[in-house]
C-alpha cells in the first residue's frame, strides 16, 4: 500500500503550509483587533478579504469541488491532507479559500442538483466568494437529526411555494453577506413516503416574511467568522416555484448527498484543530515550569502527548481510507466508513484538546490560546451533521445484519 501523496498535493501542500506560515497565522490577532472596532460582530474584519485575495492570486480557491468546472478537481484523497492543513485556524483558513462550511455543502448542492438560472444566479458568487449562504434545516420543535421530523411547510399556491417554519443552529445566517437560503421542508407531510415528504428551495434573505431573529451561542461562542448560528423564522414567505431545487420530494436525497462530502471534511479538519492542539501542548510543556521542573519532565504529560499521537495517527488513516473508498467505490459504499470517522474524530479530537486545556492551566480556557474555542468546536461536531447516537445506531444495525 503506498501512502504517499501524489505530485499535485504535495504541491499544494507545499503552498498551503507556506501560505497558513506567511498570512493565516499571522493575522489570526489582526482579524481580532479589527473584529472589536467594527460597528457589528457579524461583519468581516478587512484582513479576511486580503486573505481571499491572496489565496485566489496563489490558485488555492474552491479546492473543495472534485468538479473541475466549478473548482480545482480535486479528488477526496487529494483534498483531505490540504483540508487537515486548514483545520489549524478554522476561524481564517477555509473562509479565505473559500472552503468554508456551511458554502461548501450548499455549493455542491448546486452544482450537482441545481438548474442552471439557480447555478447562474447563487452558486457562481458563492464560487467567487462575493456573498455567503446557510442552510435552514434544524428545527428547535423537533428531533431534527431525524430529517423525516421536519415540521417547516412548503405549500404550493400557484405558481409559488409559501413557507412557514422555524429553523435554529442556521450557520452563517447572522453574516449580513449570506444571500441564500436552501430551506428544507416538507411538500407533502400526508401522502407520500416518509422520505418522499421533504423539498428543497432557494430563499432569498430579503424576501418578506423571512426574520433572522437571533445569534445561537454555541457553548457561550458565537462563532463571527462563521457568520454565527442563528434562528430563523419563515413566516409565509413566498418564493417562485423555479426556486424548488431538483423535484419535489427530493429534498431527503439531496441532503443525503449533502451530509457525506460535508461529513469527511469536517472529520478532516478536525484532525488538523488536534495537530494545533498537539503543537500547543508541547510548547506549554517545555516551557513551563511546576513543582520544579519542566511540565515536559513531568510523566503525566508525557502520557498525554504520545497518547494524542497515536490517536491522531490513527485517525488520519481512516479518514484517508474513507475519502479513497468515497473516490473509488462511491459515497453509498463508504457509507460505513463515514459514519466510523464521524463516531470517532470528534470524540477523540475533544478528548485530545482538553488535555491541551488541561496542560494550560487557567490559559487554556481563556481568549488568550484557541484551545477553548478549538474544544468547543469540536464538541459541537460531536452533535452537527448526526449526533454520534444516530450513526452508531446505523453503524451497529449494518454490522449486525451479517449475522441475521
């Protein structure tokens, strides 16, 4: 088995680094100084859009989308190590390559399900990153990790469709630059199959009837670079029928679609926050001192660090597996995989940055080290795309089924 990356993602590679070394990191303080004098918290400090610019003038744009039409091409083989590279500052580094959740997802959804008036109007400025976009799917009434549960209405009435519903956790929706909404709800709650029920359209942020009401804080943050997570309310908002996104009733199958891409690049930015939180642990250890000698001395923490090693190792491996068996054999097919990442990298990730906080004392859960922020981001995966009970659920039954 050869595990080396092939010419082009050692290139990029190559860039990435250099690029993360010469500007991410760098403005990481910069983009906060800036955040504080900005008349909103949801508008983007000016050093985010330098980095846009510099990251489109060094060819590492969109290089999410295997689709060389809309963006670099690339194989999930070949863009997991560069998403790894970006988890290390997941405020800057996918925003400024225009790889940022939830776009990301709501791009392919685009490009692979989209008419070409929807692609023309909302994916090619999402491509050229001049506004951003969220996906209203999580309900606060329901169990929404159960999509059948959706309660948001999309009633036709000529030649419209009026939505009615509640959303909350709308990732990017408090950023004034998010345009689009693809809003999923239900078509036909009584007649069809329970997974025939759901429909995804387009809705614009300005149509009438559409409130964003509030930031979510997520574990007290309230994640600006991302645009938050807000709650939105749909209240009989009107929308062209040409905005349906495919056919009705096939809003389930879409997000399935969604969910799987969006799943592994999670998983492989995660591994890049614990590779931060590795780096970080070391340097606290060898230059701090207790009891009389350095923290690195100390057996605990030496425990700790080969611990996160190995897991991070581990973890790269299936995570590198799965984005082959997802390139080679199909999303279906790696269904199992996707699922074992998404049950073990947010965990295990968790597990590692709080041993990081740990080791920082009252550092590590202050503004001054990313560990607090990393931690909870993490822990949130543990929750977003499926809860870890749900693909377990999923995960065992599949196993199970050998033997019946």
């Amino acid at each position: 088995m050869d595990f080396a990356f092939d010419a082009r993602t050692e290139e990029l590679r190559a860039k990435l680094l250099a690029f993360m070394d010469e500007h991410v990191h760098p403005a990481e303080a910069v983009a906060e100084r800036q955040r504080a004098d900005l008349d909103s918290p949801w508008l983007t400090p000016p050093i985010v859009e330098e980095l846009k610019a510099e990251a489109r003038r060094q060819g590492l744009w969109n290089l999410f989308l295997p689709d060389a039409e809309y963006g670099a091409g690339l194989t999930n083989l070949q863009y997991a190590p560069l998403a790894e590279i970006t988890g290390r500052s997941p405020q800057l580094a996918p925003t400024a390559l225009n790889c940022a959740a939830p776009d990301t997802g709501n791009m392919e959804v685009l490009a692979q399900f989209g008419d070409e008036r929807q692609r023309k109007q909302w994916l090619e400025p999402l491509l050229a990153g001049e506004i951003r976009s969220a996906f209203a799917m999580t309900e606060p009434e329901v169990a929404s990790s159960d999509a059948t549960n959706i309660e948001t209405r999309i009633e036709r009435d000529g030649d419209e469709y009026v939505i009615t519903g509640r959303k909350w956790y709308i990732s990017g929706a408090m950023n004034p630059d998010c345009k689009i909404f693809i809003v999923m709800g239900k078509t036909d709650p009584e007649g069809a199959d329970v997974r025939r029920q759901q429909s995804m359209v387009l809705v614009p942020r300005d149509t009438p009837g559409v409130e964003v009401r509030r930031a979510m804080r997520v574990y007290g943050y309230e994640d600006h670079y991302h645009g938050g997570h807000a709650e939105v309310v749909f209240d009989r908002a009107r929308v062209p029928v040409s905005n349906l996104i495919g056919e009705e009733g096939g809003g389930f199958a879409i997000a399935q679609a969604r969910l799987g891409p969006g799943r592994i690049h999670h998983c492989m930015r995660l591994i890049g926050m614990a590779e931060r939180g590795i780096e970080l642990m070391c340097r606290r250890a060898v230059g701090r001192q207790a009891f009389g000698k350095a923290l690195a001395q100390q057996g605990q923490v030496h425990e700790w660090i080969a611990d996160a090693r190995v897991a991070v190792e581990q973890l790269r491996l299936l995570v590198l597996k799965t984005a082959w068996l997802m390139d080679t054999a199909g999303n279906r097919e790696a269904h199992t995989e996707i699922q074992a990442i998404k049950i073990a990298t947010p965990r295990t990730v968790v597990e590692i940055l709080d041993r990081a906080v740990q080791l920082h004392g009252a550092g590590g859960v202050s503004q001054d080290f990313p560990l607090a922020e990393l931690w909870a981001a993490a822990r949130t995966l543990r929750l977003a795309d499926g809860p870890d009970e749900v693909h377990q659920r999923s995960l065992a039954r599949r196993e199970l089924k050998r033997y019946v």
